[in-house]
C-alpha cells in the first residue's frame, strides 16, 4: 500500500520482500472494515476488492446480542470478509502499476543511517520485479547474495519480528494478550451454521467461525485448559515442544480444532479438508516510536495485538496512508515544516495503535472470560450495548475505525472539525470527494464562486448542493485539515499556503 501510494507520486521505490514471488499467503487476515474500503476506495480498488468476498452486515459477537453494520454513515456499511491474499494482490497489482521495484526472496541484515541517507544491506538470491512502466518490463534476475540499497527514507513494514526495529534498537514492551495459544484453521463445512458469523465462549472454551463465501471457512478456536507455553517444554533444552499444544511451535491437529469447537458451539459443523492451520500466540506489544531519524515503522512492527475485531491488517493499511502523502509532500519538498509533518506520523497514529491494543484486548478478554460473576457482568454490559443505539454506534465507530479522530494541528483552537474523517460528500458533477481523493493530493471543496489558490498543489471543486456553504480542505489520507463557514479567499488561500506552501509561516527544515 505504502509503496504504492509512493510511487503514484512520483518517487522511485523499492520494496524488499522476504517471500518469493509465487508464495501464497493463504488467509491469515480476513476481515477489511469500512474505513480500509474507503481508503481502498480513494485509490480505486475498493469496489474490485468487495467483489472477491462476502459483506457481512450484522455480527453476534456473544450473549445472543445483535449488532447492526447498517448503522455506519458509510458507502461501506459492512465487514467484508476476504483472504488477505485477495487483498496483497491487489495492491501488489497497483505497485508494479505504478513502478515500484520489488524484490522478492530477500531480507534486510542491516541498516545505517546519516542526516541525509539510509543505507540497507540486503542478503538473498532475489527475484527483482518492476512494473510495466519499467521500459525493460517485468524481469527475474538473480541477485548477488549480499546488495546495498541507499535511499532517503526507509519504512519497516517487516511484522512482529521486524529487523529495522531490532536494528533501531526499540523495545517492544508488552504482554500476552491470551496466555495459552490459539489454533486456526481454513475448514470445510459440512453441516454450516445458520448465521454467517458464529461466535461463542463458555467455561472451558472458545470458538469462532466465519465465512469466505467460497465454501472455505476460517475458525479460531482456544481452550481454557490448553498448557501454559510460559511454562517451557518439559526438557528445557529443546527448542520446542511439539506434545505441548500450548507451544506455539507444535502441529495442529484437525481434531484438536473440531473437539474444541464442540465444546464452545456444541457441534464441529461436519468440519474436514482443512486448507491451512496453524497455532498463535497473542501477544499485546506497541513499539514507543514510530520514527527514529529517517526510518519509520508501521504495522505490526510498530505494534501487535490479538486477532479480536479483525483490526491488525486494518490499522496496518491505515498506516501506510498516513505515512505515504507525508513523505510524499516532503519529498516534493511541498511541506512548510518537513520535519514537523513527518513527526505527525507518530503523534496522529502512536494513539490509534495503544487504542487498538486496548480494545482488542478487552474483546478477545470479554469473550474468554471465566467464572460465573464475571461471565453475569458480561452479560449485563452485552444487554445494555445491545439496547442502546449511541453505544452501539461508539462500538462500531471503534472497530471500523470510521471513529478515529486526529489531534487538530498546533495552534488551533477547539472546537474544530480538523483531524476528523471526511465523510465521502456528493461534489458538483457527479463525483464523490473519495474518487477526487484519486488524484494523490490535497482536495479543496468550496461553494461556486470561491477562487483557487495560486500555486498550490491541490485539487478544487465545488459541492453538489447549492446550500453548503463551507469550505474544506481535505488531506490526502481523507481527514480535514481545515474547515471554515463562508470563508474568504483570502482565509483559504491563508490556509492551503499554511499546508502546502513551503516558506509561509514556518522555517523550512531538511527532511
């Protein structure tokens, strides 16, 4: 995603990719909630990548209660479940589009930094990719073992055990979100539930079951009894022990899954031809910076929580959108303050990540809980969610992430609609503001009649609806960076020169 929206702008860009190129990622993630797809829908794959999955509107995540989807103020008022790998190409798809150079089967061993480069050894004998509008085309070369790549900035997407963040030297403080492991399995079905999302917990167990919508079904099951891993393997000085199905090393067994399924859901649903499985441990972990000089982190480098809610490949992608524009504008050297805005990175999204770590783990804790006064007090805070519609909506504002708000920049006073979500408007001609948002940069929505700034690098249109009378400036990424009733041009040219003018109220920094 990253690269992509990189390389759209303009940059050049290569992507190190440990897999090789014809690895399947299978499913790990499934779930894209609305406020990915309208990020998706900003760069013109949202409607392609719904068309490979299933929309699931309503969820009962546990105590019989219902939750509607349809209540989110969204052109995408569901969670649609799709294999990750439908979602990884697509983007992959974009990325060569746009010309970025990825090279496959290969690994960062190293990384050095000065005030003006980064500097990468790569190991491996990679495969190296290039977009079609690479004039040599698409073309597979070996590579020596050990290459140096220098570059001006670099960006760790590289997962929970990032090499650029054990390179920085961070730490990556936290806990165990679910002590013993998860198991999952992509299954077939032969008698399928009823519902298209089930889900239940009890004394001893946990179970979970979703749909792809191709006959495929992902389930995650835990039970309250499985060893602790923390314990060790009974000899200490093996690596693991594949007895022990609380070591996250041992092998899945399909009957593990199906007896654990049965205790949670009363029935295995005829489960068998199991695709993938795989065991987990579920770890809570924020690194504490998401910048240091000129390499940044994101995803599960920069932080790592349990599966509940579907959020990880969400709030990664999520990342890279607010990261890309950045660098992009500083790059082009259209930032006022280069180094201000790429701090922001870690100011805006650092809260969102230590966010997501808490609800994740409040759900996955909620639905596993034991003991009968614990499991009365869940109930009793299911049926209040389940009655009230503003806590339904804070519920699903949260885990769609159509909720997330940024702090308004420094200097302006509350209250402030800058920092939140701009919601996908009807402009003049029949276009949306989201398929304006295509063009990679800064849209400028005002009444008719209002003047487009000199100079500045951005986008201007009007709205369809003749008693709007704001005007709006939204950022790359689809939050506002500014807004204001009957504003002059003078006040919106003060106030697209305050972000995309360099030079005009703030001293230009080297990035």
């Amino acid at each position: 995603m990253l690269a992509g929206d990189l390389a759209a702008a303009g940059l050049s860009v290569t992507l190190v990719e440990q897999r090789p190129r014809t690895a399947a990622n299978l499913t790990r993630a499934f779930a894209v909630h609305a406020r990915t797809l309208e990020l998706l829908d900003a760069r013109g794959l949202a409607d392609e990548l719904v068309s490979t999955g299933r929309r699931i509107d309503r969820v009962r995540p546990f105590g019989g209660m219902t939750l509607s989807l349809q209540r989110l103020r969204s052109r995408y008022p569901f969670v649609l479940i799709t294999p990750q790998y439908e979602t990884e190409k697509l983007l992959e798809r974009r990325a060569l589009s746009t010309g970025v150079h990825i090279r496959y089967d290969c690994r960062i061993t190293g990384i050095q930094q000065d005030r003006d480069t980064v500097t990468l050894t790569t190991t491996g004998h990679a495969t190296d990719t290039t977009g079609p509008t690479d004039p040599a085309g698409p073309t597979d070369e070996p590579i020596h073992p050990t290459r140096v790549i220098h570059a001006r900035h670099a960006v760790g997407a590289d997962g929970v055990r990032s090499t650029l963040r054990e390179a920085l030297g961070l730490p990556f403080p936290g806990r165990a979100a679910v002590v013993r492991s998860m198991v999952l399995a992509d299954v077939r079905l032969t008698d399928p539930p009823q519902d298209v999302l089930t889900a239940n917990g009890t004394a001893d167990a946990f179970a979970f079951l979703v749909p792809f919508g191709d006959g495929w079904y992902r389930a995650i099951a835990w039970r309250h009894d499985t060893p602790d891993p923390a314990a060790g393997p009974a000899n200490p000085g093996d690596p693991g022990d594949p007895t022990n199905p609380g070591d996250p090393t041992s092998p899945v067994d399909l009957d593990e899954v199906r007896e654990i399924t049965r205790q949670a859901l009363g029935t295995d649903h005829g489960m068998h031809d199991p695709r993938w499985m795989s065991r987990f441990q579920s770890d809570e972990r924020q690194v504490p910076r998401y910048r240091v000089g000129r390499v940044f982190l994101a995803g599960d480098a920069a932080h790592v929580h349990s599966p509940a809610g579907g959020l990880g490949m969400n709030t990664g992608l999520q990342d890279a959108a607010n990261l890309s524009w950045k660098l992009a504008a500083v790059l082009h050297g259209q930032a006022p303050d280069p180094e201000a805005l790429l701090d922001s990175y870690h100011r805006e999204r650092h809260p969102v990540g230590r966010r997501v770590l808490r609800v994740s783990g409040a759900l996955v804790r909620t639905v596993m809980v034991g003991g009968p006064v614990l499991r009365t007090a869940r109930k009793l805070a299911t049926g209040v969610l389940a009655r009230v519609g503003p806590a339904q909506d804070r519920a699903l504002a949260t885990i769609s992430g159509l909720g997330i708000a940024y702090p308004p920049p420094a200097g302006v006073r509350r209250p402030t609609l800058a920092g939140r979500r701009a919601p996908d408007l009807p402009l003049a001609g029949g276009l949306r503001l989201y398929e304006a948002l295509r063009a990679g940069g800064f849209v400028l929505v005002t009444p008719p009649g209002r003047a487009t700034p000199p100079g500045a690098p951005l986008t201007h249109h009007h709205w369809r609806a003749d008693d709007r009378t704001a005007c709006v400036l939204v950022r790359p990424d689809g939050y506002l960076a500014w807004s204001a009733e009957h504003a002059s041009d003078s006040e919106i040219a003060a106030a697209t020169a305050h972000w995309l003018l360099p030079g005009t109220g703030a001293t230009k920094r080297e990035p």
